[in-house]
C-alpha cells in the first residue's frame, strides 16, 4: 500500500470567514468578510455586521440587496438578523445585479433586478422578473435601436403591465462651443423608456438631449470618475446622467438627473420640462434646501397646490462637495408661494456622518420607518420617523471596492425550486465520535425547523434522531454516535412537511487528513511553505463492494410507513412458508443482521435453492409493493435480501 508524503500540521478549526483574493478589489478578513456554509461550500455570501439593532422597532420583512466588486456579486436577501435567507449567485450563478426589490406581477409577489454587465457609471442588460421560486418567468429588454437597459432603474408599474427603465446611449455631438475639438465629439444621452412587459412594445421613450442642453450641467467632461472625456463612444460625456424614473397617476414621469444636481416633472404627452427642482434653471426658490448628486427621486403625494416628494441627497460625487455629509430627505413644494423646502432628513449614525460619492437610495416603509442603502459605502439603516436609528448594517467596508447602488426592504414569501441541502460529518467511523450536519435551503423564507433522519445503509431503514429550531441560514445538529447515511427536512411553523433533501453519507476524514479537523469539520490544506510541494500519487484502493463503483440511489427517500412494514413482513412470512421453513415473521425478517445470518446457515446447509426461492418471491413482492403505492425506492428492514 502506498501513502502519499503528507506534512502534518497543528489541527485548524473551519474559519466563518473566506479570504479569496480577488483581481478587483482589495478584499480581506477587515474589509468584506465572507462566509463559510458546509452544506453550500459554493455560496460565498457577505457577512452583515449589525451596529445598531433594535429587534421591537424594526419593520418586519427582510432586506434586499445586491453587492458587486465582491466575491460573488448578485442579488441577496437576508433577514433583520443580518442572516442570510438567499443568494442569487447560488441560483443562477454570480454575476452583477442591481436593486432588487418585491414587485406586483401578474397579481401575485414577484422579484425583480437589474442584471447586465457593469461599467464605470453606467450599466448593460435587462431586467429579471422571478417568481417567489426563484424561477425566471420573465426578462424584460430596451425597445427599438436603443441599448440595452441600464441598472439605473428597473421597476414595474400599473400592476405589472408596464415597465420603467433607463438606458445610456453614446451619441456623436459638436463639442467645439465646449472646447473639446476640433474633431467629432461624443456625449452620453440618457434615455429612459415605459415599455409594455408581455410584448415588449415601446409605450414611451424619453431622451435628454431632445429637451436639456448639456450647457446646464454641472460636470464638465473629463471632470469626475464618470463623466467621460467625450473623445470616444467609448468614453463619452456624461453630461446627464439619469438614475430614477417615476410615474404619476396623470401620466407625467419624474426623474433624476445626477449630474445637473436636479429632479424633473416631464410631460407624459411630448416629454417637455414642466418643472425643475434644484439645478440650473430651478423653478422654484429653496427654503431650507439644497442637493447635488442626488438618487431615488420619488412621488410621496401630488394635487393642484403641493408636490411632496422623496429622494437621497449624496452632497458630493467624490470630487465636490456640498453639505458635510449624505442624507436621505422629503421636499415640499409649494406651486402658489413656487417654492421648494426640506421638511424632514435622516443622516448615517456616524460621529463624522457619511459622504456617499456615488448611489444610495431612500425607500419609505408602511409603517412610517425609512430605511437607506448608502451607496458607495455597503452599508444600510433604517429609522424611526423622528430620526431614531433601529438598525444600522455594514455588509463591507471602505476600502473593499464593494458597493450596493440601492437596498430595499420588502416582506417575502419564496419556496425555492430546489431541495435542502445537507452535509454529515464524523471525525471517527466509532462510536466515540459524534455526527455532526448542517444543512440549509437558499431561499425558503417558512422553514422554522429541521428534522434529521438516519440509517446505517443509503436504502435504510430511515429513523427521525431529532429536530432543531432553524434560527440561521445553517443549521448544526449533532448526535453522540456515528451514522453513515441521513437526511434532513425541511419544516414549517405549523409542523407540516415542506421538502427533505437528498440523503448524504457521512464523510469520515481519512488517517492522512485526520489532524487537520477537529469535531465539526476539516480546514483546508495549510499553504505551502516557498520552494515545498505536494508529492502527488495515485494510491492503491481496496475493493469497497459492489456499490463502490455502481454508486447509491440517493435522491429519492421514502420513509417506511407502517403499511409497508407490514407488507414486507407478511412478504417474508409467506416467503419463508413456501420454502418449507417455520420460522417465525421477527425471526425471518428482524434486522438486517439476523436475515444476512440467516440467509448464510440456509446455504452451509445445502438450501441454496430455498434461499433463490426467497429471493425471488421477495423482489416479486417488492415489485408489486412499488406498483401498489407507487414507490421509487422501498426502505425496508430487509436490506440484505432485497437486491
């Protein structure tokens, strides 16, 4: 027998942090901690940490969100806890999201995001609409010879029909009376477009340079990080820069242009401006009032006198600043007196306050909180009317290059598509080793509990071993014995059922690995030192059985019921009678032990023709039990003689 040359080292417990190097952010155990779930090693989700929390003040439901520049980048969802409850990346694999929020489709919750591929200040892609599955039933695209849609926004409106969304066009310009010449100018032209879901038909398309002249801008090119030089239509200026859509019931849009420092009321019949909030030509004077790179601008209330209206106010794009710090807030306007006030504001529950140069949003809850994501820095809070701070979470930190362009909060109700997962492990194969499991299911919001379920063969017997409250996304349950096979399920508030996973095989580290675990799992191989390699060989193996190579049917479990004991009981019974034997029910059927014994003393006694009757009227047996009551797998108590 060959071993493979080994450097063993001092026992490293699992870590609950992961620290992958990544090509485009500088992402450590300080700046954007990940986590570690043994039953889904391929989720590599943020880890929240929670400053302020207030479990009897915040609003129930969980929050959505989406980093990128992270490890795995996509939608997540967790709980007011900071747990998580889904990741995008472990459904549909990692890959740039934006916003994910709940909205109304078809009647029924649905969620929706913004997937694509990320620029510098500007996104390309679609919209994605998921039932409460997590299953795709729709994607929603940029009509006509426009770009494709934008992260910017993404949302649908009158009950699901309708879908607002922005886009950024490169488009050719004279930019000589801009002193970017002589030559071809290029500047970005922001678009946004309602668009009827179900056939993709343009309702409404709006685009900034038919009404705004780049003139007004308040960001030159070549000024900032996102501005464009406007030398390339790879490189375009910026001079707009759209990042909200909303609709009234009139029929009228407001948005939000970033770079103009301004929020617009425009036509919904010819698109024309029929007001300007802040910027450069402001229809109203401010009282108490000023924003610049403003996000999320969005209808609170509107009549013939007053417009109140919310947004997040960023004060700064990372080159210029304009109050001391980022806020979210409401405006009131006053269309007799034509003028426009702060009347409420909610600040970051920092010493310094915080200074978002890019993103964020403010989204108003049902019962009066507020909740903010904050942008640049990945952090997110919620607030009492009055202001009071109830929750304050920090998903990564400056530094990391992690960000979230908005964060929402919404109740929720999914059952994914997919089953439980679970992992077993034993340090030992005795019973001087406990079994540990962990299992988890991304996505479902109703599992309050688990079930764990074990057997000494992959076809069982399976019996219940105990049940644990589910309080995180994983679960560890442990028993003080060695089980080699198991499985969990899945259980709802009221006790009922809801799915089990795949049954598992308890993984019993090796000699060779064994001190590099401890009692709830392996660490991973310890780096080499320079210059030290693996020596690597393919080492002998014994013959494991017949099942070594063929495999185990582990997907599918059916517990025994009561009925199908019994069958399979009265089937040994008459199995053995029509052999000619007397022995009893129990003392044919009893454990697996006892059959395999019993069925060895039929053979040294010469009954080898007796004992293929037995198997052969059992697997008949078992044929019409299955056909019966429609199994896929029977775990019965006969495993030795049921082939």
């Amino acid at each position: 027998m060959l071993f493979p040359l080994f450097r063993l080292r001092a026992c490293r417990s699992l870590s609950t942090l992961l620290f992958i190097p990544y090509a485009s952010a500088n992402l450590d155990n300080s700046s954007s901690p990940t986590s570690i779930f043994r039953s889904r090693p391929d989720l590599h989700a943020p880890i929240i940490q929670l400053d302020i929390l207030r479990p009897e003040l915040v609003t129930p439901g969980y929050v959505f969100l989406a980093p990128y520049r992270n490890i795995d980048p996509g939608p997540y969802i967790y709980d007011n806890y900071g747990q998580l409850v889904w990741s995008g990346a472990g459904t549909q694999g990692a890959s740039t999201a934006h916003n994910p929020h709940v909205c109304d489709y078809h009647g029924k919750d649905h969620l929706c995001f913004f997937q694509g591929n990320q620029h510098h200040g500007y996104a390309r892609g679609h919209g994605i609409i998921m039932d409460s599955s997590y299953r795709v039933v729709k994607t929603v695209e940029a009509a006509g010879s426009a770009s494709p849609t934008d992260m910017h926004e993404f949302r649908l409106i009158n009950g699901g029909k309708s879908a607002l969304v922005t886009i950024y066009q490169p488009r050719p310009y004279d930019l000589g009376n801009y002193g970017i010449g002589p030559g071809l100018g290029w500047v970005m032209d922001s678009v946004f477009q309602e668009l009827d879901v179900e056939t993709g038909d343009l309702i409404f398309e709006w685009r900034s340079l038919d009404h705004i002249s780049p003139s007004f801008s308040y960001t030159l090119a070549a000024s900032t990080d996102t501005s464009g030089d406007g030398l390339s239509s790879d490189s375009p200026w910026d001079y707009f820069h759209i990042n909200s859509v909303d609709k009234n019931s009139n029929g009228d849009y407001l948005i939000s242009a970033r770079h103009m420092a301004a929020v617009y009321k425009l036509s919904g019949q010819d698109g024309h401006v029929m007001w300007e909030l802040n910027g450069a030509n402001p229809t109203f004077k401010n009282t108490n009032l000023h924003f610049s790179s403003q996000h999320h601008a969005l209808w609170m209330l509107e009549n013939s006198t007053h417009t109140i209206l919310s947004l997040f106010d960023n004060a700064s794009n990372a080159f210029n600043i304009t109050h001391k710090e980022s806020r979210g807030m409401i405006v009131a306007i006053n269309h007799i007196e034509r003028t426009a006030t702060m009347v409420r504001s909610w600040e970051a529950p920092e010493s310094q306050g915080i200074l978002a140069g890019s993103q964020g949003n403010l989204q108003l809850l049902p019962n009066h909180n507020v909740f903010i994501g904050w942008g640049d820095h990945a952090y997110y809070s919620e607030h009492l009317d009055t202001g009071e701070v109830v929750m304050y979470g920090k998903l990564a930190y400056m530094g990391s290059n992690v960000m979230m362009y908005r964060c929402n909060k919404y109740t929720w109700t999914a059952t994914p598509l997919t089953s439980p997962a679970l992992w077993s492990y034993s340090r030992t194969s005795t019973n001087s080793s406990d079994t540990v499991f962990y299992a988890s299911w991304n996505g479902a919001t109703e599992v309050r509990s688990w079930r764990f379920y074990v057997a000494d063969t992959a076809s069982g017997p399976f019996s219940m071993i105990g049940s644990k409250a589910k309080l995180a996304f994983e679960t560890e349950f442990r028993i003080p014995f060695i089980k080699a096979w198991s499985f969990a399920e899945a259980i709802d508030g009221h006790g009922n059922p809801l799915r089990r996973s795949n049954i598992v095989k308890t993984f019993i580290p090796s000699d060779s690995i064994s001190p590099g675990c401890d009692d709830r799992g392996c660490g991973a191989v310890p780096p080499l030192a320079e210059g030290e390699v693996f020596e690597k060989i393919v080492p002998e193996t014994e013959n494991h059985g017949r099942n070594y190579t063929r495999g185990y049917i582990t997907s599918i479990v059916v517990l025994p019921t009561k009925s199908t004991e019994r069958s399979v009981e009265v089937a040994g019974v008459l199995a053995a009678e029509s052999c000619g034997f007397s022995r009893s029910a129990e003392a044919f059927y009893g454990e697996s032990k006892s059959g395999k014994r019993y069925l060895l003393e039929s053979e040294q006694s010469g009954s080898g023709a007796m004992t293929e009757r037995i198997l052969s009227f059992t697997r008949n047996y078992k044929r019409r039990i299955i056909e019966s009551f429609e199994l896929l797998m029977l775990s019965v108590s006969l495993p030795g003689l049921i082939a």
